[in-house]
C-alpha cells in the first residue's frame, strides 16, 4: 500500500481540511490535540504458538496482530568469524580464539520481517517500503541482531510476520511500529543449557526462558537481568506539518492535506553507550546527562520522508474561473473571457482563499528539522509514548 | 530423484573461496583512506540523451575510490509523458512510475532478475524525490516510466570482510539515481519546478580509536573505519526545498545539533552535484 | 497525554441484557402500528418497541446472538411471524396467508406445503401481508425518494458514476442535473464537452434516489436547489440502514442546527446511505447587480450561481470547532451502537457542549474518542 494511494477526496473538502488545520491551534477533524494518538486497545501474549505477540487495534476497527517466531540456525561460514574453522584454527592460535571467543556478533540477515496488507500485493512497493522502515529502524544500532546470537555456530533466526487484519483506513505506519514494538516486548526465548560451541540445547521450561529485551529489575520475568539495560525495541512515529502545525497521526485525511510528512524512528539505549557523544563541544553535556537519568534515553534511529498523497489530489477551481460558476456561465461577451482568464493566470500563482491547491516542490529543511526535533525533544512525544508502552501488561 | 544427464553442483549453498595473503596476514590490510576533503564530492560524469529511442535519458558515472574498487555507474531512460491505459481511472495529474534495477553483475553479490526489497525501496525513495520536483499537472491522464539501471553498484574489491558497508552503498546509489532521473526528466521534456539531485553526508568515525566523528559528503563506506549515520538528500536549489530525506543511523536524542549538521552537509552535497546537473543539460542545448 | 493505551475488555462485562422473547409481544403491537407506513421505521430497530440492540463493536454482537439461539426453534414456526431475530434457514412461517418479501426465500416443507424462510440474520417486519427481514448490518439498499450524499468516483460521456455506499455505483445522468445559467434549459454538446466542469472525481454531491434498476442501482437527480456540490465542511461515513448503529430514515435528513460558542448555524446532511455531511451553513449571495430584480427565476439563478463552485467560503475558527464537535458525536454515537438521527445529533451535540464545559480544557476542547464517547452516550440512552 503506497502511502500516495489514490485519495478521492473533493477539492472543497480538502480546502476545509487545510484551512481547520492550519489554525492556531489547529482544529482537527476528530478534534485530537495536535500530539494526541487516537485511542488503541493493546495487548500482548495473545499467541501461545509464538515466542512472543501482540495485537493493537484503534476504535474504528483497524486491527494488527504481530508474531514473532524464532527458530535456530546454524550460522554461515564466512571469513569474518574466523573462529568457525574450529577444526583445524583451534591450536596453532589459542590466543586469537579466546579473544575471538566472546565477541559477540551479529547479522542483518538473522531477522526476516514481512508485512501483509490485506488487498496488496506483498511486494506492492508501499508493503516494502513499510516492511524496509520497521527493519530498517530495528537494525539501525547493530545491537538487536547480537541479541540473536547463541554460540559461534549457531544463532537464532527471528520472522517477525506483522499483519494488518482490517484494510487500512489510515496510513498503518504507527499501528504497525507499536504492535511491533509490544511484539518484541514480550518474545521469550528458550532458556539455553549447552556451554560453548556445542550444539545448542535449550530449556524445556518455559517460565524459565528469558525475555529477549530483558526487564528491569522490579518486574517479574527473568532472572538474568538483575542490572540489564533497559533497552528496548525501536518506534516509528509519523508525523506532518501542514501550515505551522506539527500534527501526529494522521488520519487518512489529515494526511492528503499534509505539506510533509515524515517517519521517524526513535530507539532507546542504556545509558553507558551514548556517551560516544559526537560534538566534543558541548558545555552542556553534563547538565543533559543528569537530565537523562530520569528521562528515556532516546537515541535517533531512522528518518524517512513518506510521499504525502497531497500532491495527488485534485485542484478546485477558483470562482474567478470556474465556467460552471453562475455568473460566468451564460456569458458570451469576449471581454468577460478575456478577464477570467487573466484571473485563471493570476489563480495558478497564486493561493485563493478557500481554494484547494495540491503543493508542489518539498519542504523547507528547517521544517523538517522542526519535525524532527518535535519527536525527539524532552517530555516529548517519542518520550510519552514509550511512557504509555510501559504500561502494556507484558505476559 | 537426481538429474543425471547434468552436471550437478553440489546440494546446497556455498561460499565462494576467499584468499589469504599469507603475507599481510596479521597485519592490517592497507585500506584506502579519503583523499578528498571533507566537504568535495567525487567527480562525476553526466551526460543526458544517451538513448535515443527514449523520451529521455541520461547516463551518469562516479569515479572509483581509486583502489581496484568499481565506481557507480547508472543509465536512465524516460519514456513519456503517454496515454494511460485505458482501464486506468482518470487522473489530474502525470503518472510516475519508478523502476530502480541492479544489473545482475553490478555487485559483488549476483542480483536475480525481479526486483528485491532494496531495489523495490529505493523505486520508493526516488519517485518520493521526483515528485516533488515535477509539474504533475501539467499533464493530466498521462503517464511517465522512469527506469534506472544501475550497470556497476559501487564496490570496493577490499571491502569483502567488511560487514554492513551494503546497506551505506545503498544511499550513495539513490544520491545518483536521483540526480540522474532528473536529468532525464529535464532531457524528455517533462515540466519540473526545479532540478533536483541528490547528495550524501555521513557522521564517520576514522581509524585512530579515539579520534572523534566527523562529518564527511559523499562518503565511501570502505574509505573509513565506521560509519555512525548518514542521510541521503534530495534537494531543489532554486526552492531551497527537500523534496526526499532519508536518514539512518544511531544518533543520541540530545544531538539535535549532529542531525541538523547533517542534513546541512548532505544539501551542500546535493548542489554541488546539481552544479553538474545544469552544466551537463546547458551544454546540451549550447 | 498523547497516547491512551487501554487494555482489552474482558469478554463478559457486558451487562445482562434482556431475553428478547419476552418483548416480543411489544414489538409485534409496534410493528402492527406503524405497518402502514414502515418506510418511516429506522431501519427495523424500534427504540421506544422494547427491543434495544446494541451490537457494540462485534464482541457483543456475538454475545447478542448467543442468547437469540437458545430461544426454543418451535417458536418460529407458528403460524404468525414473529418480529425477532431470525437467521438464514430459518423457517418463519407456512401459512400461506404471508407473501415473500426481500430477505426470505421459499423452501418446500412437508407435504408439498411451501415455507417462507429468512436467508438473512435480521429481524422480521411485516407489510400488511409482506413478510421481510431486515438485515441487521448490510450495505445501503436504495429506494426511490431517498435523500443521499455521493462520491463522484467517474466521469462518463454522458453521466456520472457515484459511490453512494451501496452494492453498485449510482448514475447521474447530466440530463438530471441543473445545469448552470439559472432557466432550465436543454443540455447541449457544449455541456457534454465540459462535464467535468460539473461535478468532476472526488467531489461530494447531496442528492435524491430517482429511479431504481433491476440489478439495485440507483439513478440520481440533483434537479433541486437542495441538491448540489457540497462545500464548506467535512464529510464521513457511517454505515447506513440496516442494524443498530448507523444513520436511520426519519423525518428530516436536513437541517440547520445553531452551535453553540458562537459557532454560528451550521448545516447537517445524514444521507440515508450513512454518509454523512456536515458543513457551515451559507445563506446565498445574491450580487449586488442581480438585487432589485429578485424575481423568482431570477433568485433561482442567483442560487445555482454556486451550486458548482469548488471553492469555500471563509469560515470562522468558531464554526469549524464546532463541526469538529458534532462530527465527533456522530462518531461516538456510531461507535457506541446507537442511531443516527436529527433527535440524537442534537441531543448529543447538546450533551458535548455541557461535557466541554467541565472538561479540564474548557469548551475549546471538542475532543470525543475514546472514554468521552462512552460517557457521552451513557448521558444519552441514561435519558
């Protein structure tokens, strides 16, 4: 599904739309506020043949369901894990092995997302583009597929199979990132009992197997993650602009007036390894990082631009040249048509009030930027989202 | 039951064999380091109308890192504006279509003959791109196909241990895929409100350990040690707009600042190759 | 808050409801009453009969079927039809007073005697001697006289193709239309060369069923100054007559509400086909050189001046909060399974205002998902 999908929607509409939203505040057509998410009932665990599930779904019926499958594979030779030639690497360097022996590494090609939509193909260029953003946003810090890793030969490999029950009704974006997000939340993989490089051999008890994000501390679950990090699956948020307006997800038709839309993913870490702080000079460095301990420590994964439909929509016609307009229909008189086509001139470089004009060119980077730090900013949305996850009941 | 007529290969996947020095063995590959100053891009060579059965096309080349590595090197060819079909409803405006295709032998891996996820992802990305920068209603009920082979994906022949430089060399191929469909579009006569091209900026990390990131334009992943972030631009000059941004990476929240300069670098990348997107289509008509 | 995350409802925290049998009796004197008119029926849920159906989301709708079932087969297949919930198979009655009517089909039972059975899951009403069942949940079905709201989907030679949320495309011929100029006159080739200029894709027209096909479609008119483009306001689309929720026939589909917070009156169209309108309400424009003429074809000019016009007229802040707000009700009163209709639009339009006031952000706040919905139709069924 292209998020450029046909939108049939009247000229007079989409002028309506545009103006609402371009108020300060803007006036929505559901009358959200411009950050406020529309209502979803969540929950987790609902597939007992998964190692992990979650299904979202809004009000109106639209409805995701994620599971997450993991099975073991064995992993490929390559010349970059040295240490698979065991037979033959394992005398003459000892001392490479045993550094190589706790590296942990990991591979993209560990993890096989797919999402169907129904009435689209699964290679629709829209079904990719959504499944290449949620795996581009989980990859992103390298860290997600170490967590995969089993021994030197072995790993498992994860199908995340996301599908969307309802036809979509709005750009499913959100609703699939935070289904995922749940789904990733709740995978448990069996617990390991083999040591080494042996041929893995796992815990037949599944209250004992460990979460693949490991919990804090507090909560039950897992025992191996007395002071694990508290990282945790990515988000991608989609947001627009329209006028001065930032609004978060839109609604099919919020979205076919938006002048740019954008989704960004956001990732959270533990603390310790974003002090790989990149501007040396930053006087405020410390003052951020006791800020940071209550906070989520977000860390900027993806962002991508998504083609607004807005510019697929069709224009209205200004009164000044509509030919069906009452006046103008019956005249016949050429000096009234050499006048209205002036006005059709002026019309087209300009805005008309109350007039729908499909916007042309991008956006202006301080907009997007804007955008984008509207995401990420402190006690922002990114920050009260991931807030709200937490309270999902993870069984 | 077997096919005995033939020659079989063996069942199953393997690897292709890789040579070790015994020499260079322990010690570190000699690797290309960038010679280029942080803020220039690689010369390019463009050139449009290469296809003349085409409305319009363009080829477009990026030199080579300079180390037995292959540069990039992409061939476009519009065909449009044209009738849609019939059973297509009506539109007010030009369908865009996108098609981005690795020859099966652009990369070191052998690509199938039906488009994969990343090709089909980057078809996305530059239809994202172009539309912002075409008239689109300047021709309504039409149709345009734009198709971009990408002849030789840019690769380093050294840069076979290093793991993850792919997913990097995908933007460098959409920065050019974008500057070269523009070209294309501009030589099939196709109104656009300005020219759009393509450009790179990546947050590297070189080889000293403690050395801190810096910001490089058009970066070839195999000329540094790691590459943190990266975004890939495309940008109307005369507009000052964005029409396409795709970043990527892992960036801390509270480095607002590194994104923005960023996305500052990857504009400055894409004008300086749109510097030699309006030379090449002046001296066309010139 | 931005985001509210709720847990899943438990299966049975829907309250006991009340075993339909027992109401049926109510339900039969109702259905006697207003036999002789049962156009006027909302779509076959009678709220004041007794029976109260309330598929709320599907869950309960299942819940609600369950407890239909128990009811004893032997029960059905008296002589006298039953207004209850029948479902495909079964047989309504044998006698052979009844005649089949939409819903039904005829099945041989015993000794050659011909049974009128439901193919539908719906509820059983009479007409005079017209036996049918209404589906609870189905796709609008046109009948002539109904007043609708359309999507132009496509433009024809001669006619317009319009969604109109039934099983097949409406058609709008442009013989059925006012064509511009004000006096009707003939359509000529020139109108046929500009149709677009009409109604083109994606614009939303208010019009009235004309004529029915064979196969369900329906031909529209818009020869009405009623009738026309829609502009000045947002649309949606609500499931049309069938079942519990959704915009039901009644006695004004059109009308004039004055909002509150000084959002001015703003127009309501509930098309019979559930889609919905609701838009600033314009008086027309007369200009300045038609005044002093103001004839009667002269004013129906000045009227349909507008009437293909795409281009809004300037609205205030005010008025677009408060179509923000009724569009909302609606919303919530779909979701929450009641009916759409001018009495429940105002009444719950009514009630938003008063629940804005006590709302932490003051009467600005026109925000209805979620929880508010659910209080807001528990003050309306409360009454």
């Amino acid at each position: 599904m292209a998020s450029s999908q046909h939108v049939l929607l009247s000229p007079a509409e989409l002028a309506y739309l545009h103006a609402s939203l371009s108020l300060t505040p803007p006036i929505r057509p559901d009358g959200r506020s411009p950050t406020q998410f529309r209502p979803l009932v969540a929950e987790t665990g609902i597939l007992p043949g998964t190692n992990g599930s979650a299904r979202i779904c809004f009000a109106d019926g639209t409805e995701a369901i994620v599971g997450v499958k993991a099975e073991v594979e064995r992993t490929r030779t390559r010349h970059d894990f040295p240490s698979l030639d065991l037979d033959e690497g394992a005398e003459d360097d000892d001392d490479l092995d045993d550094n190589q022996r706790d590296v942990v590494k990991g591979d993209n090609d560990w993890v096989e997302m797919t999402v169907e939509i129904p009435g689209y193909r699964d290679d629709d260029a829209g079904t990719v583009f959504l499944s290449a953003m949620l795996s581009e946003a989980l990859l992103a810090d390298g860290e997600f597929t170490k967590r995969l890793w089993i021994n030197r030969r072995f790993h498992w490999k994860l199908y995340l199979d996301i599908l969307l029950i309802s036809p979509p009704l709005s750009y499913p974006l959100p609703l699939l990132s935070l289904t995922t997000h749940l789904a990733l939340l709740a995978t448990r993989l069996p617990r390991l009992k083999s040591e080494g490089d042996e041929d893995p051999l796992f815990d037949d008890d599944w209250a004992a197997a460990p979460y693949l994000y490991p919990r804090p501390t507090g909560k039950k679950g897992s025992k191996k993650a007395a002071s694990a990090p508290t990282a945790r699956p990515p988000v991608t948020l989609l947001v627009m602009a329209v006028g001065n307006n930032i609004i978060f997800d839109p609604s099919k038709e919020e979205l076919a007036v938006a002048d740019v839309a954008l989704a960004v993913s956001v990732g959270e870490s533990s603390s310790s390894s974003s002090t790989t702080s990149t501007s040396s000079s930053k006087p405020t460095a410390m003052d951020l990082d006791t800020e940071e301990t209550k906070g989520h420590n977000l860390r900027l994964l993806s962002v991508r631009t998504i083609d607004p439909p807005s510019r697929l929509t069709p224009p209205g016609i200004p009164n000044a040249s509509n030919s069906a307009y009452g006046a103008n229909a019956g005249a016949k008189d050429t000096e009234k048509k050499k006048q209205q086509q002036e006005q059709a001139r002026t019309a087209e470089s300009e805005a008309v009030e109350g007039v729908w004009k499909a916007p042309r060119g991008g956006a202006k980077p301080l907009v997007m930027a804007a955008l984008v730090q509207k995401v990420l900013e402190k006690g922002g949305v990114a920050d009260e989202v991931l807030d709200a996850l937490d309270g999902v009941d993870l069984n | 039951m077997a096919d005995r007529r033939r020659i079989n290969g063996p069942v199953g996947t393997t690897i292709p064999p890789i040579y070790d020095d015994a020499s260079e063995k322990k010690s570190e590959v000699a690797r290309a380091t960038r010679s280029r100053p942080a803020n220039v891009i690689r010369k390019m060579y463009l050139k449009t109308g290469v296809t003349p059965s085409a409305s319009g096309s363009a080829y477009l080349e990026i030199e080579s890192s300079g180390n037995g590595g292959s540069g990039l090197k992409l061939s476009c060819s519009v065909h449009g504006p044209r009738a849609l079909p019939r059973s297509t409803p009506f539109s007010p405006h030009i369908i865009l279509s996108t098609h981005v295709k690795f020859a099966p032998f652009a990369t070191k891996q052998r690509r199938g003959y039906i488009r994969d996820p990343i090709e089909r992802d980057l078809g996305t990305h530059l239809e994202a791109a172009l539309r912002g920068s075409i008239i689109a209603d300047r021709w309504p009920k039409s149709g345009v196909d734009i198709i971009i082979s990408i002849v030789e994906g840019e690769q380093d022949r050294e840069t076979s241990k290093a793991q993850g430089i792919e997913a990097w060399d995908t933007m460098n191929a959409l920065s050019g895929c974008i500057t070269v469909a523009s070209a294309a579009l501009a030589d099939a006569g196709i109104d656009c409100v300005d020219t759009v091209a393509g450009g790179v900026a990546a947050l590297v990390q070189d080889a000293g350990d403690d050395a801190a990131p810096s910001i490089v334009v058009d970066p070839i992943p195999s000329e540094h040690d790691k590459v943190l972030a990266a975004c890939c631009i495309a940008y109307l000059p005369t507009r000052q707009e964005v029409t396409n941004l795709w970043f990527k990476g892992d960036l801390p929240a509270s480095d607002m600042d590194v994104y923005t300069q960023l996305v500052e670098k990857g504009i400055q990348a894409s004008k300086s190759a749109n510097r030699v997107l309006v030379d090449c289509l002046n001296e066309t008509v010139g | 808050m931005p985001i509210t995350i709720l847990p899943p409802k438990a299966f049975r925290d829907q309250p006991p409801r009340r075993n339909l049998n027992h109401d049926s009796d109510d339900v039969m004197s109702d259905a006697t009453s207003d036999s002789e008119d049962s156009d006027s029926q909302p779509g076959g849920v009678s709220l004041d009969g007794g029976v109260t159906i309330h598929p709320r989301k599907r869950r309960s709708a299942a819940a609600a079927s369950s407890t239909f079932t128990k009811r004893p087969k032997t029960n059905v297949t008296s002589s006298v039809p039953r207004s209850a919930i029948v479902t495909p198979g079964e047989r309504i009655t044998t006698d052979p007073q009844w005649m089949r009517g939409h819903g039904t089909y005829l099945s041989s039972a015993s000794l050659g005697e011909q049974a009128i059975t439901s193919s539908l899951a719906g509820i059983v009403t009479r007409t005079n001697k017209l036996l049918s069942v209404r589906p609870l949940r189905a796709r609008y079905t046109p009948e002539v006289g109904d007043l609708v709201v359309g999507r132009i989907v496509e433009v024809q030679a001669k006619r317009w193709r319009v969604d109109v949320g039934s099983t097949q495309l409406a058609a709008l011929p442009l013989s059925a239309i006012n064509l511009p100029g004000g006096i009707l006159r003939k359509r000529t080739e020139t109108d046929e060369l500009q149709i677009r200029t009409f109604f083109a894709e994606g614009d939303l027209v208010v019009a009235e069923v004309q004529q029915l096909f064979q196969d369900g479609g329906a031909v529209l008119h818009t020869r009405s100054l009623k009738y026309g483009k829609l502009r000045n306001g947002v649309f949606m689309a609500v499931s049309g007559t069938g079942g519990g929720g959704g915009v039901v026939r009644s006695r004004r589909q059109v009308w004039t509400l004055e909002a509150a917070n000084n959002g001015g009156p703003i127009d309501v169209i509930l098309g019979v086909n559930g889609y919905v309108w609701i838009s600033k309400h314009v008086e027309p424009v007369v200009p300045e050189e038609a005044k002093g003429q103001t004839g009667i074809t002269n004013l129906e000019e000045v009227v349909s001046a507008t009437m293909y016009s795409s281009q809004n007229d300037r609205i205030e802040p005010e008025t677009m909060r408060e179509i923000a707000r009724i569009r909302g009700v609606v919303t919530a009163l779909v979701e929450n399974g009641l009916r759409v209709d001018e009495d429940m639009v105002t009444k719950g339009y009514n009630e938003a205002v008063e629940l804005a006031l006590v709302s932490a952000d003051g009467p600005e706040d026109v925000y209805l998902g979620g929880e508010r919905g659910e209080q807001l139709a528990a003050a309306l069924t409360a009454v």
